[in-house]
C-alpha cells in the first residue's frame, strides 16, 4: 500500500468570447502529460472538444496557492481540482440556459460580454484516510541466484495494481514501465561508493544504469478501482527482489543495491549452485 501525494491545488476556469475554455493553474507539466489529462477531464465533465480548451501556466498572481508538481499529486490532486471547477461551470452555465438552449450556446451566450470565470479546489491530507489517496500494488518477481558468483538476475517480472479512471493510457503504461525500469536500477545496479569521502563513482561509466539489454520480461495487470488515480511503485520491486533473495539463498539483505558482490558476501556457501523463486 502506498499513499498519494496530497495537498492543496487551486485552479480556474475562464470561458472566453466565442466558447474557448482557458484553464489557469500553477502546476507544471514537466512531461507528465499533465496538460492533455486536465483537458480531458474538462471535455468529458462539460461535453465539449479538447480543442476548445488551452491550458495556462499562471503565477500566484492569477490564481490561489498551488504545491507544485511532485510526490505522485498531479493527477490526483490538481485533476480533482479542475474535476471540481468543471463541475462548478457546469452548474452556472445550467442555472442559465434558456429552454430548449444547448450547454454550448448557453455558454458562448454567457461568455459574450465579458468572460466567465469559476474556480475549483481539492484539498487532502493523508490523515484524513482518503480512500482515493491509497494505491495497492505488488509483484511477482521470478529471480535466479548464484550462490557461487552470487549473480541475481530476475528473468520474469509482474505487477499488479490497481488504479481509478485512467485519463491518458498512453502516460500512464509509461509511468508504470518506466517505475519498473527505475526499481530495478535501484534494487540490482545503481550504486554510490564513498572512499575518504571520495566518490568512486563519478560518472555513468562507473554508476550502473539499466540498459536495454538488463530489462526482464516485464507484464503489468491493472485492477480498476472504485475511487482514486494511479501510480506505480518502485520501492515494491526491491521488496520483491530483498524477499526473493532471501527465501533462496538464506541471506537477509538490508542495503540496496543487491549487487554480484554484495550478494557473494552476504550468502552462504550451498552444495547446489543455482536457485529459482
């Protein structure tokens, strides 16, 4: 179980003459895909194109505090916001409509003179016990042990978790994928040694990476859940990789990465060489 980033996000919407919806908020799509999920959550609660929506970064001068972009929040957090401002321009524009009168005139109507303007919030804090903030995943890890050379290499790997209405499943394959990638780097490779208060590993040549040619099978199974968004956790994979390592070759591992060397060192010596979990 792992909780979301929670918060504080505020947003605006402003609907200008002609029916073009401007978004205003502070969150920065630092290639999230934060600006094409906020468009389709406006489009799919008002009933309009994505198309009529352009999206504005704004300071503290346009609109009210905003955290920022981090922690796993963005979706989650500013996407309920703009979820709760949608909704809010649904409403003024509905108390208006003439009989007979689409959203879309009623708006444009609205808009005419000068433009509409509404904002949404959404406000959380993990005392309160969102369910929506809590995301459950694990995985099964199929991983073979040398106890000779003390070589850990995981052969299989899958991930189950669930997840809320997914906005992009383009972005969102890509986190989950790119979480695994990330995991493994920091459960099997990416390692920073100290000698003298001196970095032994100053540059990519000596730091370990994940390459193409590391990356496992990899298969990720999705379990729509009644409330929340999604996220994927590489923290889990080392989890599996400590709990793998320690039913096959009796070693109780307590520091990441689980490196050739450090495994050699810490595992007892077997009359059977290779084990698989």
């Amino acid at each position: 179980m792992r909780a979301h980033g929670s918060g504080t996000t505020y947003v605006k919407l402003r609907v200008h003459a002609g029916g073009t919806i401007e978004l205003l908020l502070g969150a920065v799509d630092q290639g999230n895909g934060l600006y094409t999920a906020v468009r389709r959550v406006i489009a799919e609660t008002l009933g309009v194109t994505e198309q009529a929506i352009i999206v504005t970064r704004a300071d503290t001068s346009q609109i009210t505090f905003d955290q920022g972009s981090g922690h796993s929040r963005v979706t989650h957090v500013v996407g309920r916001a703009v979820h709760d401002a949608a909704e809010r321009l649904r409403t003024l524009v509905d108390d208006a409509r003439l009989p007979g009168e689409s959203f879309q005139s009623a708006m444009v109507r609205l808009a005419a003179e000068e433009p509409l303007m509404v904002e949404g919030k959404f406000v959380t804090d993990h005392g309160e016990q969102v369910p929506g903030d809590l995301t459950f995943g694990a995985y099964a890890v199929d991983a073979h042990v040398d106890r000779d050379t003390g070589e850990l290499r995981i052969h299989n790997a899958t991930f189950v978790m669930d997840a809320g209405q997914i906005i992009n499943p383009v972005a969102h394959q890509g986190q989950i994928d790119g979480g695994f990638i990330f995991g493994l780097g920091a459960a099997l490779m990416e390692d920073v040694t100290l000698s003298d208060g001196r970095v032994n590993t100053p540059s990519l040549g000596e730091y370990k990476l994940p390459t193409m040619r590391d990356i496992p099978p990899f298969k990720s199974i999705v379990l729509r859940a009644p409330d929340g968004a999604d996220h994927t956790a590489p923290a889990w994979l080392a989890s599996s990789r400590t709990w793998a390592l320690r039913q096959r070759s009796s070693t109780r591992s307590t520091t990441l990465p689980a490196c050739n060397s450090a495994t050699y060192r810490s595992a007892p010596r077997p009359s059977s060489p290779r084990f698989t979990v």
